[in-house]
C-alpha cells in the first residue's frame, strides 16, 4: 500500500460510514458521507501523480472501492427511503434498491473485461454520476412527496422509482458521457463546469448559513446531474458519435475533435447537429483516457 492507496481507502470508508450512518437511521449524515468519499475518490489522483506512485492494484483498488461506495451505499440509500420513509412494502423498496447495484455490479464486471471509455468520453453512465443522481433525488421534494397519501404520493412514487431504474439501466449503455481527462472545455459544456464546481459549493453555504435550508444543496446538485445525463449529449461533436459508434463495432480509436490535442471549434451552439467531419489521413488507433 501506497500513500495514494490510503487516501483511496478514505473513499470506501467514508462509503462504509454512510451505511453505518444508515443503520443508525442518519440518512442526511449518511449523504454528506457520500460527498466525503468522493472528496477522497477526487484527491487519490493528484496525490499519486504528486508522489509519482503509480501501479496496477491502485487502479483496481480505486476501481473496487468507487463500486462499494457509489453502487453498494447508494442501493442501501434507496431502500431506506422507500422503507423507512416513505413506507412501501419491504419487496417494492427492495425491487427498487436492487437496480443500482445490480447494474453496477455488471458494470464494474464489463469494465474488467473491455474499457467502458472513450478518449474524453464514459460510455454508458458512471457510477460517481448514478450516485450523486439518486442521493439528490432521494432529498428532493419529488421525493418527500412519496409520503403524501393518495394519488399524488403514488405518481411520486412511480417517478421517483421510473428515474432510478432508468439512471441505473443507463450504467450498461454504450452511449457517451462527457468526461474531463484530456478534453478541451468549450462552449455550453465550459459554462457547464463552472456551473458545477462554482456553484455547488455556494449553494451548500447559501442553504446552510443564509437561508438555513441546507437541502439547497442538493436541489442544486439534482439540477446539474439533470443537466449532464439529459442535455451535456447536444455538446459532443456528430464526429465523436460517428467515431464512437465504429470503435463499439470493432474500429479503431481516433482521437475525439474536443481532444486537447485538437484544435477544431465548433460551429454551431449543438455540436451534435454539425456535419461528419472525414477522419484525418493516416489515421492509426491509439489508446483510450
């Protein structure tokens, strides 16, 4: 074990301190610990790149720990709202809750056997991104309203279940995601990353010390994974599509135009309607981000 491994392990076990958290029936102590871990998730890199420690077992180890904490912690999350609070029978919240684990256990199996990205892209949704989904669903309004008696508590229900399901089914898609390794930051998707990293932390202290409302920050968090899983798809490039789609049917990977090493500028405010761009000459695969 390397420093980097430790510093790893600090994202299992803040995972693991989040069902403890459950178990005690601290559900909002048990979100927090969730950002905690990934805080930990964030930092392994930098620090391994900082000490120049780098090998195989810290990439499985990163690999395991990311699926305990964001697939495992996030499953035991959905059964204890359903259960706890919002009172379904036992089999429904456990019907519900086995979808994020379910599909992140066949995730985390596929990528042992092929790579699940693309130069600048995730295929299919990660599991950082499934996680941080359902644990600001689960603090949501949409979710409080699961308690309401009726018809209305029942279409809550049924939302709010229709959306684990699905973000759970999107982990094993081949569809792409926006990632940040070696990608240059254009556009929408620029204003999308400020957005993100500026404002999450100012609506955490704006809920917590302005308006003491601390689940702003979760309703600030549920609106920008909104905004990643169902809009950050108009922002890749048709090129990228194209050159996707042929790697998934056995061609090679071509560099992706919002490559660093590129120098293309879209044309449009959709990059996802612009033209086919041709391949460049000679052309040779290289390795995956």
């Amino acid at each position: 074990m390397k420093i980097k491994d430790y510093v790893t392990l600090g994202n299992l076990l803040g995972g693991f301190g989040a069902m403890v958290a459950l178990i005690h029936h601290q559900f909002d102590l048990a979100c927090w610990l969730l950002f905690v871990a990934y805080a930990f998730d964030v930092a392994d890199g930098p620090v391994a790149r900082l000490t120049k420690q780098f090998d195989t077992f810290g990439g499985h180890f990163d690999t395991v720990c990311d699926f305990v904490t964001n697939s495992v912690t996030s499953s035991l999350m959905v059964y204890y709202v359903y259960y706890y609070t919002a009172q379904t029978p036992w089999w429904f919240a456990f019907a519900v809750a086995a979808f994020p684990i379910s599909t992140g256990t066949i995730r985390q199996a596929r990528g042992s056997d092929r790579p699940l990205s693309y130069p600048c892209y995730w295929l299919g949704v990660p599991r950082p991104v499934s996680a941080f989904f359902i644990v600001a669903l689960l603090q949501s309004q949409l979710a409080h309203w699961m308690t309401i008696p009726g018809w209305q508590g029942g279409l809550a229900l049924g939302m709010c279940s229709a959306l684990i399901v699905g973000v759970s089914m999107a982990h094993l898609s081949t569809f792409p995601f926006v990632n940040h390794v070696q990608r240059r930051w254009m556009g929408a998707l620029r204003f999308g990353k400020a957005w993100f990293l500026v404002g999450t932390p100012i609506s955490a202290v704006v809920g917590w010390v302005v308006w003491d409302y601390p689940k702003l920050f979760f309703d600030w968090l549920l609106f920008s994974m909104c905004a990643y899983l169902f809009v950050s798809w108009t922002q890749i490039p048709k090129t990228d599509w194209v050159r996707i789609r042929r790697y998934l049917n056995g061609g090679p990977i071509i560099l992706p135009l919002v490559h660093r090493s590129s120098t293309w500028r879209p044309t449009s405010a959709i990059p996802a309607f612009d033209p086919v761009l041709p391949d460049p000459a000679g052309s040779t695969p290289t390795s995956g981000a």
